[in-house]
C-alpha cells in the first residue's frame, strides 16, 4: 500500500491511497491505515454552505433531519436549531432525534419524532447533522441506505466519508451547530431565541463549555452573535451544571474503576451492567464521566469503556499530543484527533488489550512511549 500525506496541518492524518474495501482488519494497524481521514478546512466551504442552503430553499417536501445514535448536544441542538429555522421559512421540516434527558430542556412537547421512522414520506429530503463517518448505521431512528432522495450532510468529523449528495464537510470547525448557524445565515432565516438557543448549545457542548483547544476567535465571535440573536446562555449552563442522584452513585463506582498506565499518561474507567444497576442509572447518564477523568492531572489520554457485556464502547480523549482519533480508528471507530469512540464486538478482556496495544502504538508514534 502506499500512503500520501494530502495536507500540512498539526491534525493531519495519513491517507492511502488503496483502501482494501470490505476487508475487516479491525484489530490492526492495518485497518488504521486503511482508513481515509482528513482533517484539513474544506477550502469550498461558502459553496457547499450555499449548495445546501439551496438545496433547502427548493425544496418543497417535507424535511427530515437526522444525527448520529445516542444523540449528544451537538446532534441534538444542531437538528432542533435548523428545523426551527426552516419551520419559520414555512417549510414543513422535522427533526428525528431521540433526547436524551439532560437535554429534555431544549425541546418542547412533541416537537421532535423520537421513534423510527417505517416509510420514507413522498418527495422527502434528508439532512444528516454531526453523523461522524456518514455510515447509515450510525444514523439514528432511520434506514438511510434504504432512502433514494437527496441527503445534505453537514458535519465536522474528519472520518467523514463524504458521500451524500451535497457534504458539507470541514473537521476544522468546532461543532456542527457552528455549521448550521452559517447554513440558517445562508437561509435568510430569521433569529429568534428558539433557533439561537440551541444552536448555541451544541457549540457549548462540542467546545467543553469554551475550554477546549477548539474554542477559536470564530466560535467566541459566533457565541457572541448567537446571544445577540437571543440564545439564552443562562439557562443553558443552569441546566448543563445539573446532575442527577444516581450521577454521583455511579461516579463513586466510576472512581473507583480508575486505573493509570503506561506510567501515568493513560487514564482508564469501566462501567458495566451492574454498576448501572446499583446506581440506579442509566447508559445516557455514562458519556460524562470520561471528561472527568480526562481532569486527572499528568494524563495525555482517557479512555472509558462501556462494557456491554458482548461488546464494548471506548470514549477517548486526547490532551492534544496523542490522536484520540487514530486510536479509534484503529479500534473501528471514529471521531476527531481530540475525541473519538469506537465499539469493540468482544468481551472486555479484549477490548481492553486491543485498546492497550493501540495506545502503546500511539505513544511510540509520538514519541511518549
Ligand atoms: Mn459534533
């Protein structure tokens, strides 16, 4: 095989150019390599932006939106932040997201459809918000292979396959509620509270709350912009801050699954079945606690693993100097160099020394290990 480097750029990633398709190598380097990521800005960014503004202003039949299994803020603001706005455009667009409680706050009453949609509506087109590698099966309440109308994809992930009909495209961009603001822009939509809010909110998650490395001059500008608009900052942050009993039950349990490696830069968490249940809570409840972990002190990297039992979730993120991404990748996953997932189909014995061997390999590449 033989591998280019497309870009110069601090994210930039190898790219081959001889993907074996439809060979599974998941457990190896291989399978990392085999991979097509790129995490360069998409030089034709006003373009796209307009070609799916376009695309939506044409558009005469329902509008279904769409994101990614197990929705987070980005996904969820996003979907809710451009239905709103072509709503008030008159155009009849639905957002199809299941809402995770912390998050029940942003939508209102039966705005949103949260079960699976059996038939595709006559003369409908999709839009797939934040989805990270444009894969139908990461896509929510849907069959996406089984749709052959339009699809305008709007993401930032650079594990994007890049396949829809018009993709929008660009893992330079902090959040894709960043993307859907330009795209509400392009529309002419007006502003209001109810489109700014959770747009602003999907930045907010996808940024840490403004702490992350992501939290550009265009981010602070476009926040600022979003709160002019009316987004209502307040209560986002009232609301994220909260957390439930059961939170804290399982963070004990969480805590105490802590474990450090490869003297210290690796920090590592396990959550299973039983520990859910003798806290009283449940997997949405999960995804936080890798951030908490990722806080301790001399750590590059933090990795939670959500033990299915037959399978296994990785969260990782990354401090800036290992590739949550590349790890991922090599795992079967997806994401950002900073933040990542993957779902191993093994006990967690295997998963764990899959994960293991993928951090040792990362750490050598940059010289940690
Ligand atoms: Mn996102």
């Amino acid at each position: 095989m033989k591998y280019t480097k497309l870009h110069a750029g601090a994210n930039d990633e190898l790219v081959s150019n001889a993907a074996p398709r439809g060979r599974h190598v998941r457990s190896s380097r291989l399978y990392c390599l085999a991979m097509t990521l790129a995490n360069h800005a998409e030089p034709r960014y006003a373009d796209l932006c307009r070609e799916v503004a376009r695309h939506l202003s044409a558009h005469t039949g329902p509008i279904l939106i769409f994101s990614h299994v197990d929705a987070d803020g980005d996904a969820l603001g996003s979907s809710l932040g451009l239905a709103r706005a072509l709503r008030l455009l008159g155009k009849d667009a639905t957002a199809c997201v299941k809402v995770p409680n912390y998050l029940r706050f942003l939508a209102s009453e039966g705005e949103v459809r949260e079960t699976p949609l059996e038939a595709w509506p006559e003369g409908a087109l999709t839009v797939v918000l934040d989805v990270d590698n444009n894969d139908p099966v990461r896509v929510d309440l849907a069959d996406l292979a089984s749709f052959s109308g339009p699809v305008l994809n709007v993401d930032h992930h650079g594990t994007n396959k890049r396949t829809a009909t018009v993709s929008l495209v660009d893992p330079t961009k902090a959040a894709t509620a960043l993307m859907v603001m330009d795209v509400v822009n392009e529309l002419g939509a007006p502003w209001s509270s109810e489109v700014a809010t959770p747009i602003l909110l999907g930045i907010n998650t996808d940024t840490g709350s403004f702490k992350f490395s992501n939290t550009t001059p265009e981010v602070l500008r476009a926040a600022a912009d979003l709160v002019e608009h009316g987004a209502d900052l307040v209560t986002i942050n009232e609301q994220l801050a909260q957390q439930s009993r059961s939170y804290f039950a399982l963070l004990r349990e969480v805590l105490g699954s802590m474990e450090f490696l490869f003297g210290g830069l690796v920090v590592i968490a396990r959550v299973d079945e039983g520990m859910l249940a003798r806290a009283g809570a449940t997997w949405e409840e999960v995804e936080s606690y890798v951030s908490v972990i990722r806080s301790a002190r001399g750590t590059e990297l933090a990795c939670l693993f959500k033990d299915y039992g037959a399978s296994v979730k990785l969260s990782v993120r990354s401090r800036g100097k290992l590739s949550a991404q590349r790890i991922a990748v090599a795992c079967g996953g997806g994401g950002h160099f900073a933040a990542a997932g993957a779902t191993v189909k093994a006990p967690f014995v295997q998963a764990r020394a899959l994960f293991d061997r993928e951090a040792k390999a990362e750490l050598e590449r940059v010289g940690l290990a």
